[in-house]
C-alpha cells in the first residue's frame, strides 16, 4: 500500500484518501480512492504483474462492443498498478431477489451477448487440452487432498476418461466466442442509475457458446430455481439463433456446467489448501451439488455420479 501511495502522490491523485475496496481469489488487491464527490478504484497486481497486459487489452475489446468495463484513467505496468472508473461496491448478488429475478438476469444475457460479439481473435483458446487440464484440478485437489478420498487405479482411469468425454462433448457447440470465464453476479456490479457493469474479466479466452450462460445461470454463490434456469437459457438459444433443439442445448449447458464446476471443486480446494484462503470453502457443497445433480441426468456420466456420491465433506 505504501507504494501505491508513493505513486499516486506524483500524480493528480495526491490529495485522495485511500482505502481497502476488496480482494479477490487471485493476489490482486483493490483500494478506492475518494475526494469529496470523485471516487476511482487502485487495482494492485503487483504481485501479478503480468495480468495487467490481458486485463487492459480485454477491457478495450469489451469498452468497444458497449460493455460497462471500468474505464482505465491512468496505468503503471511496471509496477503493476491501474487507477480504474469506480463502479460502486454494489454486487449483483447483494439485491437478488426473487421477485427481481428476471429483470436482473435479463440484463446480466444482455452483457452475454455484447460480450460474445467482442474481438476474440488473439484470446487463449480453451481446447481440448486446457478443458481437461482444469479438471484435472479436481482429482489432485479436492478428491485426493481436501476429502481425502481413496481412489483405486480403476477410479482414477474413470476419472481420466470421463473428463475426456467431457471435455469432447463441451467442444461439440460452437465455438471461437470471447468467454468471460467467470460471469457471476460478485462480478457484476449494480451502478445507482441501474447499469451493470462487468468486473474480473482479465483471464478471457476464445470458447464455447455455453461458457458465461453456466457461470451466470449456475452461478456458485446463488442457487436460481431450476425453472427459471431453463427459461432463460433457452431464450438466450432463441436469440443467439442457435439451430438446435431443446435436449440439445440444455446437453451443451448441462456439460458445460460439469466442465466448469468439476474445475471450481479442485479451484476451491486449492485456495484453502496451497494459498491459505478460507472463504470458497462455504461454496463447495452447491459446488458439488451442481456436479451431482447434471451427472446424474446422463447416462455416460452415471459412473462418475456413483464415485463422487462417496465424497463427505468436511
């Protein structure tokens, strides 16, 4: 904080109280800065310094297609500090309800669709390779290290070959969208004249349709009612124009959803385990309640259903 200080106080920004805003699962950190009526937002990636290059080019990608992504006003990169239009500490899931469900959500598929018309070209390409690489975070992580559970070499090669499956039937819907990667209402922030704006963006890559729908709509912090849930995702398949039926887009989802909440099980466990961070822990039974209820639904999943029902939490 004393750098930060130490810059701003050779900037226009001198005369600003400075204090803590929040921080986030990776080691960024953010303060707000306040004079009177003015307020802006210090991200601190000092200790990421190379996440500022993604994160200011991905915000000229979305500030073009008419995303609300905090504007950048002044940059450090070399010491890993930006000063960023102040969105508002308001979170979309502070105000869900569920008689504001709908409008709030309609909303948040509109961002979704700005955001898929966003350049994508030059973004990471989430391939067969980094599906399954980030599953792979649940056996090492979760299975083995947070639940401490026994896994025989014939569960560990089922484990193996259904996170193929996974991952191969995820990259059977289109493909070569921008993905957010993590769209989720602690990232979408609620301005007072009613806007949304989009926040922890950084990590985008070129993926599936599907991608930001699941992590909106299977959000990890929220549970939506399941008839909620379909209704908008099949309004979202009606105006993306997605030529497939019902069964089928609800399978891309439903798969998409496996892909992302069997990595976020090893994710959060990773937190707690390597990096010392608690918070996530209170998660992971919608987590893995997610998880059990789409692996339940199909038949090529059932065997993977059976060996995470013998997961206890602790």
């Amino acid at each position: 904080m004393q750098e930060i200080r130490r810059w701003l106080d050779e900037t226009s920004f001198k005369s600003f109280s400075m204090e803590v805003a929040s921080e986030d699962a990776s080691f960024r950190r953010y303060f707000r800065l306040k004079k009177g009526d003015e307020h802006y937002i210090v991200m601190d990636a000092s200790l990421e310094k190379s996440s500022l290059a993604p994160f200011v080019g991905v915000t000229e990608r979305l500030l073009a297609v008419g995303v609300h992504a905090p504007r950048i006003l002044m940059a450090n990169l070399e010491a890993g500090f930006l000063v960023l239009e102040d969105l508002g500490s308001v979170q979309l899931l502070d105000i869900l309800q569920e008689k504001n469900y709908l409008n709030f959500y309609s909303l948040a598929l509109e961002e979704i669709l700005k955001m898929q018309q966003a350049e994508a070209s030059g973004l990471p390409l989430y391939d067969k390779a980094f599906l399954t690489f980030e599953m792979e975070l649940m056996q090492t992580w979760f299975l083995e290290q947070y639940v401490a559970l026994d896994l025989s070499s014939e569960d560990q090669e089922l484990v193996r070959a259904s996170l193929s499956m996974i991952s191969d039937v995820v990259l059977e819907q289109p493909q070569g969208y921008f993905v957010h990667r993590d769209f989720h209402s602690r990232n979408i922030m609620v301005r007072e004249d009613g806007v949304l704006g989009v926040i922890d963006y950084q990590d985008a890559m070129r993926g599936s349709i599907t991608y930001d729908l699941v992590s909106l709509l299977r959000d990890l912090y929220i549970e939506l009612p399941t008839p909620l849930v379909e209704q908008l995702l099949l309004a979202f398949r009606d105006i993306v124009a997605a030529d497939v039926d019902d069964a089928t887009f609800i399978r891309w989802f439903d798969f998409m959803g496996l892909q992302r909440h069997i990595k976020v099980l090893g994710i959060f466990a990773r937190l707690y385990l390597r990096d010392g961070k608690d918070g996530y822990l209170k998660d992971l039974p919608l987590t893995l309640k997610y998880t059990l209820e789409v692996s339940a639904k199909y038949p090529e999943t059932q065997a993977l259903h059976e060996l995470l029902m013998r997961v206890e939490l602790p």
